[in-house]
C-alpha cells in the first residue's frame, strides 16, 4: 500500500506519551498511530471478524461432528435429572 504523508500537531504532552508507547510496543512512532486509526476506524476488528468466519467455515464440519458426537447424552430427557438423582443418593 502506498504511503501518504500526514503531518499533525499535538501538545509536547500527547507527543512524549506517543513516544512512550510506541517504544513499549517495539514500533515507530508512524506505525503506533497507524494502529491507533486503524483500531479507531475499525479496520482491525472487521479483519478479526473476517478471519474468524473463514475458520469457522473451514471447520464447520470438524465442529458439527465434535457437538453432534455429545449431543445425544444431552438431548435425552431425564438425564440431568438422574444424575441429579445419583447425588442425592450419595
């Protein structure tokens, strides 16, 4: 992607905790901001969002086996309620 350059003002303040926090995270000053907007704008959560379908549709199937496979147990009636019953009689 190409690169704009986008010059800002901010108080000595708001500079130094930019610094700050940049350098605590490894990364420039540029890139801190970048992020910053990013996460403002939403970009990195629809990414998030993005990914996390696309797994959940490649394993779909793994998924559904796995909740299906465990499913009997729990979709009988009474169960709950005589196990219930087996520790009451404990």
């Amino acid at each position: 992607m190409a690169k704009t350059q986008l010059n800002v003002r901010v108080d000595e303040d708001t500079a130094r905790a930019a610094r700050e926090r940049a350098l605590e995270r490894g990364m420039s000053v540029n890139r801190y901001i970048e992020e910053l907007v990013r996460q403002d704008t939403g970009e990195v959560g629809h990414t998030f969002v993005e990914a996390a379908a696309d797994f959940m549709k490649q394993y779909e199937t793994v998924f559904a086996e796995e909740f299906e496979a465990g499913a009997p147990d729990r979709a009988k009636p009474g169960v709950r309620d005589q196990r219930e019953g087996r520790r009451g009689q404990l």
